[in-house]
C-alpha cells in the first residue's frame, strides 16, 4: 500500500509539478503531448547550409490556418511547406512580421484545425514543469510527430542576448528553460505546461550578451498575442505578397542612395551594409556600416535580393524608409525620395 502511495504522487509530480500534486484528473504526459503536437506545424523554406537551416517550427493559433513562427531567413522562400501532424501539407503564405519582437504570421488555407488559444496570461511561476515540441534537427517529417522535451522553467528575465556580433531587439522579459530547447529547426516551437495549455514559443539560437553562453529560452504567450494581433491589425510591417509576385530581375541597386551591401556570399546572404558613401542619402539618414536591413517601407526584407526588389517597387519619388537593427534596437531611416534607377545622388 505504502508502494502505492508513493507511486501515485510521483506520477503527480511528472504529470503536474509540485503545486499539483494531488490532481487525480490530471492528463497523462503522453496525452498532453500527442495533444499540443496537433497544433505544432514543420515549416520547411529557405536555406540548406550550416548555419542557415531550411526548416523551423510553427504554432496553429486559428482554426483557420494561422501559424505563428518566428522571422527568420527560412521564410525568405519562394514556397514555403507547412507540414501538419497527420502529414498534411500546405503552401503558406506570410501575412506579416513584427521585426520588434521578431515574429511572423503564416497562413494557410484549411479550416476546423487545432489550434492553441493565443491568450495574455500572467507568467507562469519559475518552477513549472513544461513540455516544449518543435522540429529540432529538422528529424521529423511527414507524419511524424515533432520532438518533445520535458523541463522546468528555471527564471523568468528581461532577454539580453545577441545574435552573431549584433544584440537582437527583443527587450521583453523570457523564460529560461532548464533544458537544450533551442536548436536547429527548433525556433517557433510550442511550450506547454502539464495541461498543455500555449505558455510561451521557443525562439532563435541566441547567447547571452554577458557571458556567451547559449540560452534556452521561450518568448511568454502575452507577447505573442500581442505581436499576433499587431500583425494581424496592419499596425507592425506586413508583406501580403509572396515572394514570387514580386518584380523579378536585378532590382533597385542601393548604390544610388549611397549604401552598399555586403556581397551574396550564399543564396539568402543576410542584408548588412558594408560601406555608407560620404554626403549621400544613405548618409544623411543616420544609416552606418553593419547596420542590418530588416524592412524597406515597412515590407519585411531578409537577404540582399529582397531589398533590392523592394527597393524596386517603389515609385520614382518616393520615400525611401529603412528599417535597420543597431546594437540591439530598431532604428528607422528616411533616405528621402527614390531616384531614377541606376541614377547616383
């Protein structure tokens, strides 16, 4: 009996955490994550080479097919696949980004999917025991369902990490995991806690600003709902034409207003400046060299090729605005009218 009894609470234990102990109508882990996973997406797009994934993760956060993931150079695609957890696929398609918080809304057509309800809960306390599903390593594919890890939240802290040598722009406090969650393909991925209910979404490889370490860590689901509904509203930048409406061809070369890109040394070769020319538009703007592009007139940009398509689609005159990430903030640029193509100022 004594056996028993002793099980029983830490079956509770596994199943709810410390201050749930004594819940008998709790679901088992295993139906909790089967559960959560329904509403886990793989989203396969742009990349291929080390460093530079083709594949993440996405959240089903309507019944109607919107995909909350994270912005990143996957979705710089001219198809993107949204594979469901019964193997199902789907052409997607960016409704729009939020570069602050870098998080992007997919849509695909299907109706009556499960889905997370993306609400603004309080934090959950440090504590927690979570689950967090994604597609690490890209390891799952057609109706295989995505991994799922088994952790604790050990702190929840203001994100100060960085990128590569630039600080990212998220400021807004994350939770700290206890296990490896951020991976390869893992960006986007669902956090749960023992009810599987939506907590937070696992974000980018980052490293702490102060000690270099990597973290693991999941952005709260507050802030998700609010960048969902900012992006959802048309208030952040949005992008609701696919890659492949856009002006084909070599684009708008930003040498004319002064700026250079790096050079595409791989196919979606992030957008940093390499030189700003002295007394130019890209001057008098405030623009710098290593200042990454993000947005062109608020249209979401992931590669040297992007920029000068969106470059290409302005009008003759029209204002020039760039949106660019400098140590760590969102910096916007007004360059002035757009010149005639291939014309210096």
């Amino acid at each position: 009996m004594i056996r028993r009894a002793i099980i029983a609470v830490v079956i509770g234990f596994l199943a709810g955490g410390a201050g749930d102990r004594g819940r008998v109508d709790a679901a088992s882990p295993q139906e909790t994550i089967a559960g959560a996973a329904r509403k886990v997406v793989k989203i396969h797009g742009a990349g291929g080479v080390r460093g530079l994934e083709a594949y993440q993760t996405g959240i089903l956060v309507s019944p109607t097919g919107h995909v909350v993931t994270v912005m990143s150079t996957v979705l710089d695609a001219d198809e993107l696949d949204c594979v469901l957890d019964d193997g199902r696929r789907y052409r997607a398609s960016l409704l729009g980004v939020d570069p602050q918080r870098e998080l992007a809304v997919l849509s695909i057509e299907a109706e009556e999917l499960p889905a997370f309800t993306l609400a603004a809960p309080d934090p959950v306390p440090v504590g927690t025991r979570i689950f967090a599903l994604s597609n690490l390593f890209g390891v799952a594919v057609g109706d295989e369902r995505v991994s799922a890890q088994h952790g604790v939240v050990s702190a929840f802290v203001p994100l100060e990490a960085r990128r590569g040598s630039y600080e990212v722009p998220y400021r807004g406090d994350v939770y700290i995991l206890d296990c490896t969650t951020n991976n390869p393909g893992s960006p986007g991925g669902a956090v749960v806690d023992w009810r599987g209910r939506l907590i937070g979404m696992l974000g980018k490889e980052l490293r702490a600003s102060g000690s270099g370490i990597w973290l693991n860590y999941a952005i709260p689901a507050a802030s998700l709902a609010s960048g969902y509904a900012d992006i959802i509203s048309g208030t952040t930048s949005s992008d609701t034409e696919s890659p492949s409406n856009e002006i084909m061809g070599p684009g708008f070369d930003p040498a004319a207003l002064g700026l250079v890109l790096v050079p595409d040394l791989l196919d979606r070769t992030p957008p940093f400046i390499e030189t700003v020319a002295a007394d130019s538009p890209a001057a008098r703007s405030g623009l710098r060299a290593d200042d990454l592009v993000i947005a062109v007139g608020g249209r979401s940009v992931a590669s040297r090729a992007a920029v000068q398509q969106a470059l290409s689609s302005l009008a003759e005159g029209d204002a020039v605005r760039l949106s660019v990430v400098r140590g760590g903030a969102i910096v916007d640029c007004n360059l002035g009218p757009r010149p005639a193509a291939g014309r210096k100022r």
